[in-house]
C-alpha cells in the first residue's frame, strides 16, 4: 500500500498506509489461486473465510465481500490493521512458499472502508432479533468482549456490556495510537455492534459498582470475562519511581484516550523533552516510540536485551519506527535511572549482553557482559516491557481460580473453574494479540451458548 512519506507523518497522527485503490484491491485479489484446502483460512482466528471473500472482489462485489466476512468478524476495518496477519493467514497462503503472499490484510481493510464510506448505499438495517430471554453480561468492551458480545446477541441472548472507561473499545482506543487505527474507525465499528440490541454500559466498574454476585440477583445468566491485561509491569530497578519515567500504558492512554496529540486543544500534555527511551521491542514499544517522535522528541531510542530476530513487535512496525528515524540499542538491558536535581529522569545505565541457551520463551536467554556498563542521556523513559491483569474485579469474585501471574485460569473455550463465568483474551494469556482475543471471544460466546441451552 502506499503510504505517507516518513518526514511527513513523524509532524502528524494521520494514518500512515492509505489503503488500497478499487483497482488496486482488484489487481491483487486476481492473484489469488482460490486454493481448495484453503490453507489461509487455519491460520485465522476470526474464522473468514478468505477464499470466498478474495474471489467476491476480484469480482468487483464488494457488498458480498463484506457480508463473507461480518459473518465471522465482526471488526473488520479493525483487523485490517492491526491483526498480524503475516504470522497467521498470511503465512498459511500457497503463494509464500514460492513468492509473496496475497496481502489479505490490506484487502479485509479495503472492503470495511468500502463498506464504512458507502454504508447508506450498501447496507440495510440490522434485522431483528429474536430474543430468548437469557442475560449474559460481558465485563469488558475490547477485542474479547465486543466479538463475544455480538456473538451472543446474533444467536438470540440480551447481552450487555460493562466497561470500565469511559469510551469503548479497550485497547483499540487506549493503546493503539490514531496513526496506526483511527479512533473513529473502532467508534464506527462498535456502532454497528451495538445495532445487534446490545446495551453497553461505559463508567461502570464491575466489582465495584456491582459485583458478579449482585449481577446474578439482577437475573444474569452468565458472565464472560474480558477485563485484558492493564496492569503494567515495571522492571524493578532503582529509579523507576522519577518524573518523567511512564509504563507505556499511562504514556499510551495519555495520547490515545485523552489525546495529548491535540494539546492545547485537549488539556492533557505531555513534555517528551528532546531524548526518549523506550525499554521493549513490542508492538506497544513501537507505538509508544513512534508517538514519542510525533510529539516533538529530538531522539528516541528503543532499547532491547535481545537482537532483532527475538524482537515480538510486528515486522511492518519495525520497519516503519526505522523509517521514521527510531534508533535501536539492542543487545542491551537498563540497570539503574539516574535523575538531576529537579527529581526528573536525566540519564541511563545499560549494560551490553550476548546471547546464551534458549528459555522458556524458546528465544536465547540475554547474558550480561561483565564491565560492560554505559550511559544513555534521557528525558523521558518509558517501560514497555508488559502488563498483567487488575486484581480489581478479581479480587471480589470468591473461589475463582487465578494462575500464578494473577491471570484467569481457563480452557480453550473459556470456561472457567465456576460454571456461569467465562473468560478470555489477555486477562487468561497475558498480552497478545487484538485476533487472538477475539478468537477467544468467539469460543467463549459457544461455550456461554452451550451451557445455557443444558
């Protein structure tokens, strides 16, 4: 796709691919070989099915096309972006064995714009629902709650969501930053959701306001949990606790969520100062990088304990923090922030490492290299090295089982140890992906589904 020239975007939040053409999108749905086995589609987790939808825009029948995949995924324009698609669809297609693969990602987004800018043309009001009766409460409205949500009200339960923030979409609208989602695509999105019959309630902490327990004398049948991963994770070294120090969480939900990207115009700033550091080589790492530069930044540094072949972050985020002039210390992990007289973040202590056996990640474990020590100036660090899940709601809900980190304990269905609670995405894996989220979504709303039917 093209895309905004790097100098351009590193002075704005707009959107850096501009999406494909109709003959563009045509062009290269023709590549498509319409395989039988249609390996693709084991690779996706919103179960499209991708040949069908390929074939109905080299057609030129766009409605068709996004019909084919609103039968499965109900945030299209969504994953058109964001999903990683060149670790799983992408990666299944034939055409990767000897060349490259048909870019399903820019095609799923090409026809959730077409459907997006001619809506009033192409779509009709969402039928009626024949309602059931049961009430399923979802905690939560990201990735895993709005999939599972629009699941459930498809096959006839009234399903309200509960969200904590005051606008929806969890860490669509907090933590990817505009240039990479637009806000008003995920606003869009969950609109046509909530067209389902379903109510969504924003302000309301579950386990606060309410607990599960009370819910249930409210007549809620079933809960499915999907609070994520909010809770960030901090390295634990000595000075962690200056200004100017963020997890990527605060950093990103100031940007995104309260939109310190439009300061003064929304009174959120946040004073990068002209060298960031930013600790982590996730896509969140990326994000908070790429939004540091647009926010004024002089320098910004990715530091990172292990090369670039361990790196989790997409390749395509890689590729454009490089282009937009993110500089890489890899091979380095942080020891100790020092701050100046002002109590704020002045510089780092690194230490150099090399690589040593595989841990239980399956990468090479990083090994410091004695007297290796060295400074990196800094006015702002940010830490995104993770996040874990908020014992808020967890914590009131008896007898519940949590593993180790604190995460829900669940079987690949959701199911949790207590028959009328499900649960899925980052608060039972930990961080991972928007897709695998919503494929957690969509087994949990059968399982929900199962159970109130027996």
């Amino acid at each position: 796709m093209k895309e905004q020239n790097p100098k351009e975007r590193i002075t704005n939040f707009k959107e850096v691919p501009f999406g494909y053409s109709e003959a563009e999108a045509v062009r290269e749905a023709s590549r498509c070989l319409a395989c039988k086995t249609a390996p693709c589609m084991s690779g996706c987790p919103a179960e499209i099915d991708i040949p069908a939808f390929i074939m109905a825009i080299k057609e030129k029948r766009f409605k068709v096309a996004i019909d084919i995949i609103k039968r499965t995924n109900n945030l299209p324009a969504v994953c058109g972006r964001v999903c990683p698609q060149e670790d799983q669809c992408e990666k299944e297609c034939v055409l990767s064995k000897t060349g490259k693969p048909i870019d399903i990602g820019a095609l799923e987004r090409f026809v959730a714009d077409f459907e997006l800018k001619h809506r009033d043309l192409l779509s009709s009001e969402e039928p009626e629902q024949n309602r059931n009766g049961d009430k399923v409460a979802v905690i939560g409205a990201g990735p895993a709650g709005l999939t599972a949500a629009a699941d459930l009200a498809k096959k006839g339960y009234c399903v309200t969501i509960f969200e904590a923030l005051h606008k929806t979409g969890g860490v669509l609208t907090y933590g990817i930053p505009e240039f990479r989602l637009p806000k008003e695509i995920v606003r869009k999105e969950v609109d046509a959701i909530r067209k389902l019959g379903i109510e969504i309630k924003v302000n309301y902490v579950i386990g606060r306001i309410k607990t599960i327990e009370k819910m249930r004398q409210d007549g809620f049948k079933a809960f499915f949990i999907a609070t994520g991963a909010g809770l960030p994770y901090f390295l634990g070294i000595e000075g962690e606790n200056l200004g100017g120090v963020y997890s990527a969480n605060e950093f990103l939900t100031r940007v995104n969520l309260m939109k310190a990207y439009k300061f003064p115009e929304y009174d959120t700033p946040i004073n990068v100062g002209g060298k960031v550091v930013v600790i982590g080589a996730g896509n969140v790492a990326m994000d908070s990088a790429r939004c540091a530069l647009r926010l004024g930044a002089g320098k910004v540094y990715i530091v990172y304990r292990r090369t670039e072949t361990e790196m989790p972050a997409r390749i395509d985020e890689i590729h454009h923090a490089k282009e937009e002039g993110v500089e890489f210390h890899l091979l380095t992990s942080p020891v100790k922030i020092l701050g100046g007289e002002n109590g704020a973040v002045k510089k780092m202590i690194c230490l150099k490492n090399s690589l040593g056996e595989a841990d239980d990640s399956g990468r090479r474990r990083p090994v410091p290299i004695e007297g290796s020590e060295f400074e990196m100036e800094a006015d702002t660090v940010i830490v995104a090295v993770g996040n874990g899940s908020n014992p808020l709601l967890l914590d009131t809900i008896e007898g519940l089982e949590l593993n180790r980190r604190g995460n829900i304990v669940a079987d690949e269905e959701g199911r949790t140890n207590i028959e009328d609670i499900f649960a899925g995405g980052d608060i039972v894996t930990g961080s991972a992906t928007v897709i695998a989220a919503m494929g957690a979504g969509k087994q949990a709303s059968r399982a929900i589904d199962e159970y109130l039917r027996t």
